[in-house]
C-alpha cells in the first residue's frame, strides 16, 4: 500500500493518513505541495474542514530561518507577558507544537481564496526546490493565509505527527520535502471524521488510505535500504 501511496503523491493526487489511535485519532488528507492547485485546494477545504497547513522538513525551515511558533512567542514574552502564560505546554497528546509562522505569496491578493493559498503553497515548494531560501523575504509575506508547520530533525523517527508523517512520504517519494496537510472532520458530530468513515472517502473516491504505523515503518526500511 506504501508504494501505491508514493506513486499516488508522485502523480499529484491525495492521500489520506490515520496517525494512530493513542494520539490525535485524526485522518489527514495529504499531497505534495509542488503539485498543489486551486482544486486540490477547492477539496480539501470542502472534503477535510479542517486547518489547511504546510508541513515543512527541519532542513529546509532551517535553510528558510523559520521558527517555531513557540520560539517567538518565548523571544516576545518580555514586552509581552501574556505570552508566557499561553505557552502550549499542556498539549493532551504531544509534547512540542510543530507551529511556525504564517504566510502569503506578495503577489495574491487577500491571500484566502483557492487560488491564492494554491499559489503561495506551490511557490513556497518551488523556492525550496531550487534552494533559493534568501528569496523568501522578497516572495512572501507575513502574517498570511498559509500556515507553516515545522518538522521535526528525524521527522518520524523523533516526532509521529502528520507533519513528520507527510516529510516521510515526501522524502520516500523523492519529492521536494514541502506538503499540504488537512485534517478530515465530520459534518454531523462536530468532532474529527472516524476511521472507518474516512476509509470509507478514500474507497469511494479511489484514494490510498495509510495508517500511520505503516508510514514509520516504510521510512525505518527506506533508511535501512
């Protein structure tokens, strides 16, 4: 299934990702991010409803000097107290927000439509691509519409988060290690969309459905191999 999911990402398409009943018991939708359209886009917003995010490999955040969301709010909390007192250290089911900051593409225009985010989206991947990260302050701007993630160093093998999970996929690929990430949630209960449901999407919609065990267990053999 791991080989059908890569193909699958390779060719542009969606996946859907399960991370593990002991953590966020949430499905994602996933795809490449240099392959993201307006309709990618249009489908994730009305199928998945959840926050549309940018997971990003800890190279490349580095390379690109992003930080993680809690590093700024640490840095600002002397001017800012109430900064201290909302650090996320009480997260149920992790131990560190892969948060980081948030952006829109200079040339969109209030950078919320499909359109725009696909746009944003796609050129962030190509900057990274071609190693052009001293352009990002030139290309983008910030605050946006686009909501960055960093991964973790080691991504799945330190962190088992959709954002180390969607890296890994990336990675195995051999794809630019950018993504777009959305959790799927349920129109009638208010609450993120069952397992059962979202393999019940993906067969209807003929997608690749993973588990995220078998994601971190592909990677662990990818490296050996």
């Amino acid at each position: 299934m791991i080989q059908k999911a890569l193909e699958a990402l390779r060719n542009g398409e969606i996946v859907l990702v399960f991370d593990n009943d002991n953590r966020e018991r949430e499905t994602d939708m996933i795809v490449a991010a240099e392959f993201m359209t307006s309709a990618h886009m249009t489908r994730i917003r009305n199928d998945a409803g959840g926050l549309v995010c940018v997971p990003i490999s800890s190279e490349h955040s580095q390379k690109l000097g992003i930080p993680f969301m809690t590093d700024i709010m640490e840095v600002a909390a002397g001017k800012y107290p109430v900064l201290n007192e909302l650090s996320p250290t009480d997260i149920p089911y992790d131990e560190k927000s892969a948060f980081s900051i948030t952006l829109n593409h200079r040339e969109t225009f209030t950078g919320i439509t499909d359109n725009d985010r696909a746009f944003t989206i796609k050129e962030l991947a190509k900057l990274c691509k071609n190693e052009n990260q001293a352009d990002l302050g030139k290309l983008f701007r910030a605050p946006g519409h686009v909501t960055l993630l960093r991964a973790a160093e080691g991504h799945v093998l330190k962190r088992k988060g959709h954002t180390e999970m969607s890296i890994a996929l990336m990675e195995m690929a051999g794809l630019t290690p950018v993504a777009v990430c959305c959790e799927m949630m349920d129109d009638e209960n208010g609450e993120s969309l069952s397992t059962a449901d979202a393999r019940k999407y993906a067969e209807k919609h003929k997608m690749v459905f993973l588990n995220g065990d078998d994601v971190i267990e592909s990677y662990k053999k990818y490296l050996k191999d």
